[in-house]
C-alpha cells in the first residue's frame, strides 16, 4: 500500500505546536519549490547596489535566476536569466553592462530587454518573432529602498502584499538607509529553522542572558495578515531595564542602563547602534545628572541622537513621535523569508534566507546591517560570503545564535521529538508564519 500524501493543513499548526516535518520534508520542500517561490513576493536586492545604468544583481532562488537591472535613472527592471535561443544564463553575480550578451552563440540584448542581434539571424527566416526572443519580464517593486520581485506576473500589488507593514513603519524611511556591511553564509538548516532564531525574542533569556541586566526581556509577538511582529509590552520599543529573572539590583542612575545597553550593542552585535549614535550617547555621562528622572535620560538620550545625525547630513525621519515609535513595534517579519529589526531608527539589522537549491536542510543566509549616512559618507560596499559561517568574522550575538542551529535542525528529526511547542503569547508570529505558509501553498498556482 503506497504511503498517503501529507496534506500539510493550516489547521494542523496550533497557538502552541507546529508539525515538525516542514522543517526537513523533501515533501513540503517541492510544495514551496513548485506553489510558493514562483508566485510570492521576495527581496532581491536594494536600489542601491544597482545606482547607474547598467547596474545588475543576480537574483537565485532555487532553478530560478533573476537578473535586477538599472535601465534609467528612474526605471528597473528584472527579467528571467535566461538566454531565448538555448537557455545559457546571462549573469551571475552582481556587476555592470551596457548589455547583455550571451557568451554560449553570442546574441545580444539591450537593458530593455530587447534582442539587437542574432548570429546569422537569416537562417531563421522571418520564424524569429521579436516578442519571442526577447528576455522574459519578472514583475518588480520597491518598497523601504528595497527591490522586490515576483515571478507571477498576475500576482497582487506589492503595496498590497506588503500591508500592513508601511501603516506601523513608513515614517522611519528605510530608503535612505545604506549598507554598513553585508554577510552572507550557507547554514546547516531549513530556511524556516534560520529564520524563526530571530522571529522570536524568547530565547534572548538563555541565549543572549548578557543582555538581562539592561534587558526587560518578556517579549510579546502577534500577526499582522501574513506578516509577524515582536514587541516588550511592558516597556514599549526598547526594553531599558534590568530583566525581572534576575534578583532585583538598586540602580538610581538610569543612564548605566542606557550606556550598558549602547555599550553592549555595539560591541555584540555591530549593527542596529551607529557609531554616531554610540559617540552621541556617551554625553549622558557628562551632560546628564545622575539622579535625572528615566523621561530626562531618555528624551536627553534621543536629542543627542538627533543633533549628530542633524550634524553630519545624515537626517532624521519626520514625524517620529514616541507614541509612534511605540506602536510601530521592534522587529518584524515580511512574509515569507526576511526580518527586521529597527528600534534605534538610524540603524536597521536585516536578515533574509532561502533554500540553498533543493537541499532540505540547507540555506543561504544574509545578513545586512544598515544605517543613515551623510552625503558621500556611506562605506563601499562590501559582499563578505561563507561557505561555513565558522570561517566570518561574526559578532557575538550570531555565533550565538549559530552555535545552536545545527543541533535544532537535527533535533527537530529525533523520533522522540513530536513538533514544536510554541510559546502561546512570545511565539505567536512563528504560529501565524507556518499557518499563512501553509494556506500560501494551499491557494496558489
């Protein structure tokens, strides 16, 4: 008797459990492979690492290849990397061309997308009809300084795929961000198991416990459509104070908590708290008295941010009020693969995965931090790859967090381990994503 074919229903994933085989399924790999990648929006890029004409990035998801290209100062396309007449790949990586050329018979294609030459084209006749050799069109957007593409050319807006999210974040203008590094490393585990290690903040107790001691670390998460989001409830965007795990600690002084966390981060993490903004908060020590009220220290703690990033020509966003800086939340998951995390405003940390090829258990991982630059002021850019994560220079809240990924991904197949135990209220985006994930599948194509 042949064995049932899995159904995967969204109502097999509860608020506390979610099945354990989605995670190392060849099975619900192919499901993804053939009725998620090919219909769902997904970030290939950012403006600007395309700023001139000519400008490309590949773009490989699974036996897809997309090529991302700047055609004008205000136009950007993104076609199929797929040579018409054999199906040779016309990029790889990321660089710069007038056009595109096929190094296979060496026909050739405008940045329109347009083919200007086919070798001995006469042989063919009037049977080559223009429409059908050129290169083939994926549907494109921006959103954040982002570039989204998606390869359903009837697929819903990315305006409307992206809602809610613009409603809680759009004031923090993300496109106005740049690199300040950019790594990349193929991980041991699915896709899913990478990214829920920062689609939650649950673990920060055990994993990260250096951060308890300026950390109010009960976290809260919740969906938003087919979106996540996590949040401190208790303390708003920025959990600054002492967690309530550890034995109470009689601190008068709130700037140690302020200089503690900023200190921490920039030595930890190496993203989210700017150099700028680590200098800016050292005049706490000077230019704050130490029996100042938490709002003093706080509101002190802001406008210090501000008048250097004012300073330097780095700007700062419109509009950011407390109240909306509270309810944008602090970390956000964009169905279905990235996530990222924007509580110090003039630097975000973003991470993507997705499969590395048809490999269950493997994925390629980047990691972007971002910030706000002056005029001229951005680094270059620099693409840091890893075939094993051990070999990068990663800060030590990411070896952390890898040190325990190959032991979850195996984990998750022991026979003793029947699925996932979600935490009902810190986990409840992780739930939402595997339920969305599923009906995605279920309706598409």
């Amino acid at each position: 008797m042949s064995k049932p074919i899995r159904s995967f229903s969204p109502e097999e994933v509860r608020d506390d459990f979610v099945p354990k085989d989605v995670y190392y399924s060849p099975e619900f790999a192919r499901l993804e492979a053939e009725r998620l990648w090919p219909f769902v929006w997904q970030l290939a890029c950012r403006l600007e690492e395309i700023p001139t004409r000519g400008d490309y990035v590949t773009y490989d998801i699974l036996d897809d290849s997309i090529i991302i290209v700047r055609v004008t100062d205000s136009l950007v396309k993104a076609y199929h990397n797929s040579c018409p007449h054999r199906g040779r790949q016309l990029t790889h990586g990321c660089g710069h061309t007038p056009n595109f050329v096929c190094r296979f018979h060496g026909w050739h294609y405008d940045l329109h997308g347009n083919n200007t030459r086919v070798v001995d084209g006469a042989d063919w006749g009037d049977a080559l009809d223009p429409a059908e050799i050129r290169l083939k069109e994926v549907k494109i957007g921006t959103w954040g300084g982002f570039v989204f593409i998606n390869m359903d050319l009837n697929c819903e807006p990315l305006a409307q795929f992206i809602a809610p999210i613009d409603e809680y974040c759009a004031k923090f203008e993300f496109e106005k961000l740049r690199f300040r590094w950019y790594k990349t490393a193929v991980m041991p585990a699915n896709w899913k198991t990478v990214l829920e290690f920062f689609n939650e903040f649950y673990h920060v107790q055990q994993t990260h416990n250096q951060l308890l001691p300026f950390t109010n670390d009960y976290s809260n998460s919740d969906g938003f459509g087919r979106h996540g989001a996590m949040w401190y409830p208790a303390t708003g965007a920025l959990p600054l104070s002492r967690s309530p795990r550890l034995s109470p600690k009689d601190e008068p002084d709130f700037r140690n908590y302020i200089l503690e966390f900023v200190e921490t981060f920039n030595r930890d993490l190496k993203a989210m708290v700017t150099e700028r903004n680590y200098l800016a908060t050292q005049r706490l020590r000077t230019e704050v008295a130490a029996d100042a009220s938490p709002i003093e220290v706080m509101t002190k703690w802001v406008g210090y941010q501000i008048e250097a990033a004012m300073a330097d020509g780095s700007g700062w966003p419109e509009g950011l009020t407390p109240e909306y800086i509270d309810r944008s939340k602090l970390d956000w998951h964009v169905f279905p693969n990235t996530i990222y995390l924007h509580g110090f405003v003039d630097g975000v940390l973003w991470y993507r995965a997705r499969p590395n090829g048809h490999d269950p258990e493997s994925c390629i991982f980047d990691v972007w931090s971002l910030q706000r630059y002056g005029p001229g002021k951005a680094p270059p850019l620099k693409r840091e790859f890893y075939e094993n994560w051990q070999d990068g220079d990663w800060p030590l809240i990411f070896r952390q967090d890898f040190a325990n990924l190959a032991a979850v991904q195996k984990g998750l197949k022991s026979r003793g381990f029947a699925g996932g135990r979600t935490n009902p209220v810190q986990e409840r985006a992780i739930v939402n994503f595997h339920r969305r994930l599923r009906e995605f599948i279920r309706d598409s194509g």
